[in-house]
C-alpha cells in the first residue's frame, strides 16, 4: 500500500509539474476555480522518503542567527517535527473559492511560481494564510515550497521546504507592532 501511495504522489506531481512557459513572463491571476499542487500530500511523501532512507536527520536550534543547539531526530518521530504544516490539509476541493492564485516564470531564480494567498473576504477560516510552489523548469519538479500559517493570534509559523534536502521553519510572534523571530530551525537530511 505505501508503495501504491508513493507511485499516486509521483504521477501526481509529474502530472502537476507540467507548465507552459509564460513567453511574456507576466503574472497571471487564474479566475476559474484554482487547482492546488497536493501541498500536503508532497510534504507527507517527502517525510516518508526520510524514514526511508534510513539516516537521522541532524536538528540544528538558532536564536537570533546563532546556532545554539543541534540533535539528532529519530526516524519514528520524525513527523512530529512537521505536524503544524501536514493539518489541516491543503485542500483544493473546499479550499479553492477562498484563494486566490498567481502564476509566473520568474527569471531571477529561474522558476515557475504558483503563489497562493487567502483573500481578504474569504469564506473559511483557514490559518494558512500564504504558500508558494517553485518548479524547475528543466526538470519540471518541485525545487522549493514555502508556506505561512497563522497559529494563534500573535504566532506565525513559515516553513521553506527543499525537497530531499532540508527545510528550515521559522515561528514569528507579534504583538503591540512588534514582530519578533522567536526560534528558527533548520533540519537536514
């Protein structure tokens, strides 16, 4: 079955890869209803290709730029370090209305971006309130995702994700019109 799960995500992916060059490299806004990338379901996959490859990933804590701690994760819990970006789940199917999508080539660092933001009269409380899709556009994979989701009131979570790579998660509070970079944490694999 894992197996099977594994095969759906890469057609999946393959098939959600396959973009046209825009020849003007002018952002586009899509008005039909948006078709989302399988965010989740990418990250998931990915996570299961980290148990699989059978090496712990290393955890390194920063504090104000500084690396001040780093440990190894086990391959068990590894999901649990990237619970606040698996749920609530991305979902195209009841999440579309509520988004609004942009899509471009961008030349600066040659790649495709799907960028989503919530719209401010949205219909649905989400706390994802961003996330953007680069794809390479030799390879027609996904080179980087980075998402935005709203935890509590004053804290925000940003996860950059490199697939097969690392990923590193920021947790953002503000409060009273200050904004402060609470812990940043980069994990590699």
């Amino acid at each position: 079955m894992r197996s099977q799960n594994f095969i759906l995500l890469v057609v999946t992916l393959f098939i959600s890869c396959s973009v046209k060059k825009n020849e003007n490299n002018i952002s586009e806004k899509v008005n039909s209803a948006s078709s989302f990338f399988p965010v989740t379901d990418f990250i998931k996959g990915e996570i299961n290709k980290i148990k699989t490859l059978g090496k712990n990933p290393i955890k390194y804590l920063y504090k104000k730029g500084i690396a001040i701690d780093s440990n190894w994760i086990k391959l068990e819990s590894v999901h649990n370090e990237f619970l606040d970006f698996t749920s609530p789940k991305i979902d195209s199917l009841n999440d579309a209305k509520s988004y609004l999508e942009s899509a471009f080539f961008d030349n600066t660092i040659n790649a495709y971006t799907f960028s989503y933001d919530l719209k401010e009269n949205h219909s649905v409380i989400s706390p994802w309130k961003h996330w953007d899709i680069y794809i390479n556009p030799e390879s027609n994979c996904v080179s980087r995702i980075y998402l935005v989701k709203q935890i509590d009131s004053i804290t925000t979570k940003q996860l950059t994700w490199i697939p097969e790579k690392s990923c590193k998660i920021i947790t953002i509070k503000s409060v009273e019109n200050t904004t402060d970079i609470v812990d940043e944490i980069s994990i590699k694999w």
